[in-house]
C-alpha cells in the first residue's frame, strides 16, 4: 500500500513571498509613491506618465501594465491613502468605543477632510475626475462601498448600545449619513461655498439632526391614579 500523503503540520510557517512577487509589490509601491509626489507638485494635468515612470524607475510599459491610464494611476493612489486612514480612524474609534456616534463618525470622516486640506491640488483633481466624470463601479464603486460599509459598522455598535432604533436597516442609515459627508466635501472644494472650518461644522450638524431623529423613542411615562 502507498504511504499516505504527508500533511503539512499546523504549526508550519506560511510560505514566504517569492522574489517575483515581491518584486511586483515593490514596483506597484512606486508606481503609487511617484504618482502621488507628481499629482500633489504638479497637478494631475500636468503630471505625465512618462515623468511618472521615469520617476518610479520603471518602462512606460511597465506602468501601463498596474494602471490603464493616468485616472487609474489617481484611484490607486487614492485607495491606498483612504485604507490607510480607515486603519487609522478604526484604531483611535477602538481606543474611546463609548463615544456617541457621532463623534465616532467624525473621526472618520474628519481624516479624509484633513487628508484633502493638506493635498488641495490633488483633492481637487480627486473631486474631478471620481465624482464629476464618468464613474468606475469596478474600482471607485467597490471603494465608496467599502467605506459605506465601515460607515454601516459604526451604525451597528451605536444600534448595539442603544444610541439607534433597531427598525432601520444599517446600510439605509449608512449611505444617508454618507451623503451628508459627500455634500459637505463638495460645497467645499468644488463649489467653494464653504470653508473647511464651516463644512466640518455643518456635517457634524447634519449628522446629529439625522441621528437625533433615529434614537430610540422615549417609554411613556406612567401617571399615578
């Protein structure tokens, strides 16, 4: 009888990344950084591909094979900063977990209009080209959702302690309080209606009017005959 086939022990140590692997991240890791230093010191219209790639000392050939053009070239930049300030906003929300909801959102929400007041050219171009052009449901699409949904998990927590009425499903409060997060960044930077100051104060007001309608109704009092 053949001998069984040897299984690998649990506590084995995972396989390491291979050489092309890590090459390829490597590679994408520049691509990204180049981007990004062009796009803030240039402007997205000004910034080639060519001076990118030349920058992450890469082929122009190469480039086009992790992004199709230089939009492309602006989400990936632009994913790669919203995760990292997902991680950032989940960590410090996780430090105070009894703060109101609001509060909570605002830590969210607060890092990317920060992140946007610090880069104003390539928020700009941000703006432009994801909410003011033809959208990218594969990729802008899967982003706005992932952020809908750690907008959703916020939700539930609040829900969980008693903050929120349990009847209204959490992604249907989730994309409203996002809208307000949307319009507010808006009537900032592309409309220029508001300064950053007034739009970080009017979405915390808006979001506490749509929290303060969604809180559990009060039990009625008992009168003494």
């Amino acid at each position: 009888m053949a001998p069984a086939p040897s299984r690998a022990h649990p506590s084995s140590p995972p396989r390491t990344e291979g050489l092309r692997e890590r090459n390829k991240r490597e590679k994408r890791a520049r691509i990204e950084r180049a981007a990004r230093e062009l796009f803030e010191r240039k402007g997205f219209e000004a910034a080639t591909a060519r001076a990118i790639a030349a920058r992450a000392r890469v082929g122009l050939g190469t480039l086009f094979l992790y992004a199709r053009d230089k939009r492309e070239l602006l989400f990936l930049v632009f994913a790669g900063e919203a995760r990292r300030l997902f991680a950032e906003a989940e960590r410090a929300i996780a430090r105070r977990p009894e703060r109101s909801l609001v509060d909570a959102l605002m830590e969210l929400f607060g890092r990317f209009l920060a992140f946007y007041a610090e880069r104003p050219a390539l928020a700009a171009a941000l703006l432009r080209e994801f909410f003011f052009r033809p959208s990218e449901p594969e990729r802008l699409g899967a982003l706005t959702r992932e952020y809908v949904e750690r907008v959703a998990a916020l939700v539930e927590r609040a829900r969980a302690r008693g903050e929120l009425r349990s009847d209204a499903p959490a992604p249907l409060v989730a994309h409203a309080l996002f809208a307000h997060y949307a319009y507010w960044t808006q009537a900032w930077l592309a409309a220029r209606a508001v300064s950053r100051e007034e739009a970080e104060a009017g979405l915390r007001a808006a979001l506490a009017l749509q929290i303060d309608g969604l809180r559990p109704a009060a039990a009625p009092r008992r009168t003494r005959r």
